[in-house]
C-alpha cells in the first residue's frame, strides 16, 4: 500500500512538472513572437471545424495574437468575433472574394468592422481553367479599384493576394507589373510561396515594389516542387519555415526593412498544428 502511495505520488508530481513545462514553453514563446507576426485562420481550418474554442486556446498558447481570417466555422458572425477577442486575438484581415467586392461590398465592409480589421484580402481572380488573360485582369481591376475606393471611405484598405498566374508575360513585363500600374485604389499581399510557385522571386519584387506590398504569407516549400503558373499545388509540399526552398530569413528582414505591417505564418498541410509551432521558433531565431 505504501509503495503505490509513493508511485501515485511520483506521478502527480510527474504530471505537474509537465504541465509546468508545457506552460513555461507557451509563455516563453509567447515573449518571442514579435508583434508583427500573426497567423492565417485557414492554416487550422480542420481544427475550428471540430473544436472553435480549443482552437484559439491552440493559438493563444503559441503566443500568436494577429490574425488574417474572417470564416466563422457555422457560428454567427458577432458571436465568432466576441468569442475571438475574448482570446485576445486581433483579426486585422478579413477576406473577401471578387463577386463579394462586386455584389455584397456592405457585407464585406460589415465583416471586417465585426473584427476591428484594417485590411480586406482577395485571395483570386476567377477564371476558366489554366486561361487567364489580359481580359481577367481588366475585369478585376474595374472591381478592385471601384470597391477599394469605396473601402478606403470605410477606413478600410484593399489588398490582392496573387496565386501565380499573374506572372505570365504581357506586354514589357507581366500582368503582375500591368495590375501594380493600374492599382489606384488597392494594394498587395505578397505570399512568398506563390511567388516562388509562379516563377519569380519575391525578395525581387519587395525590392521593386516597396510601396505595393502591405501585408505578407510566410509559406515554405518543399524541395523540388516544380512550379508553375497555374496557382494550384499540393498542400502537403507546405514545410516549416526555414527548411525549404524558400529564403524566408531575407524576406522577414526585407518585408521589416520596408515597412510591411504584418506577416502572416500559413500553412496548408496536413502537419499545421505540428509545423507551425517549429516555424515560430524559426521566425524567433532571425531577430
């Protein structure tokens, strides 16, 4: 009896000191994340379907606290918003895509104020299959610049987040360079990955364009991935910042050098929950 008393004992004092790590660790990392480092919601979207709460925990214990997001995983959108900064995150992006921006701009403007966000993101230009032309860039122009006018009146910026396609050649340049000349009322999300993806390299183009770019995705890939300019790729080819093709340390410093206000770790996989802890670290050793 007194032997499984002292082993019951040795084990509550076990768990303890595990839990103690375990919190030491969060907070120690917590300290580490610099304030202009935050999180793409997508990354965990198979963890909010099945848990929103203990996801957000997930987050806070990683010590993320900005977020680019705007699903609300089947909640209503001011009870997501209210169960998010209960959590103390501060969605500073929201998405939006080019029929919302056309059709429902009140809605897009009524999601982004539910979070206290600054940017709205549009992740992709429609198109048919791998045919995308000087016609779909003008279609979305006229949408971008309308729309972004009008947000801009809201107190809330545009933001395009280019897929790849966009850097197929058109005229001196790409249609990439033909938007940037014709941005009046939007700007830039650069995802480093996307970039890589499509054929051009994006330290280039935050050096070419320092003012276009407001925000950026901190996405690696794996070796050997043979881009294209189609703007679709495995997920699983997304790794942990730092061990890819990518040169994600250049980037971090260039995007501060210029002013970029925040960047956002994404990781598509299968392995997020895994990686993304390992990719804060990572983030944490360049400072």
């Amino acid at each position: 009896m007194e032997t499984y008393s002292l082993k019951l004992r040795a084990m509550r004092l076990l768990i303890t000191f595990i839990v103690f790590v375990l919190v030491i660790g969060a907070c120690k990392r917590a300290e580490e994340v610099a304030p202009d480092i935050g999180l793409q919601f997508y990354s965990l979207r198979n963890e909010f379907k099945k848990d929103i709460p203990a996801t957000l925990e997930m987050i806070n214990n990683w010590g993320i606290e900005i977020i680019e997001g705007g699903e609300t995983y089947g909640m209503e959108l001011d009870q997501f918003a209210d169960l998010v900064k209960e959590h103390n995150l501060q969605v500073v992006s929201v998405g939006a895509s080019v029929e919302q921006l056309k059709d429902s701009l009140p809605i897009v403007v009524q999601r982004a104020k539910a979070f206290d966000a600054t940017y709205v993101m549009c992740p992709w230009i429609p198109h048919e299959g791998d045919n995308f032309t000087i016609e779909n860039v003008n279609y979305a122009l006229e949408i971008f610049n309308a729309a972004g006018e009008k947000l801009t009146a809201e107190g809330l910026q545009l933001v395009y987040h280019p897929h790849g396609y966009e850097f197929r050649p058109y005229q001196e340049g790409n249609l990439f360079d033909y938007m940037v000349t014709n941005s009046d009322f939007f700007d830039f999300e650069m995802d480093v990955y996307w970039f890589t993806h499509g054929g051009v390299d994006p330290l280039s183009y935050l050096n070419k364009y320092p003012d276009q770019f407001k925000l950026l995705h901190l996405k690696d890939m794996q070796q050997g991935v043979q881009g294209n300019d189609t703007g679709h790729e495995d997920v699983e080819t997304n790794v942990v910042l730092g061990s890819g093709v990518i040169d994600i340390a250049s980037l971090v410093q260039r995007a501060r050098e210029i002013g970029i206000e925040y960047m956002f770790i994404e990781d598509e996989s299968s392995r997020a929950v895994d990686q993304i802890p390992q990719s804060l670290d990572f983030i944490s050793s360049l400072r």
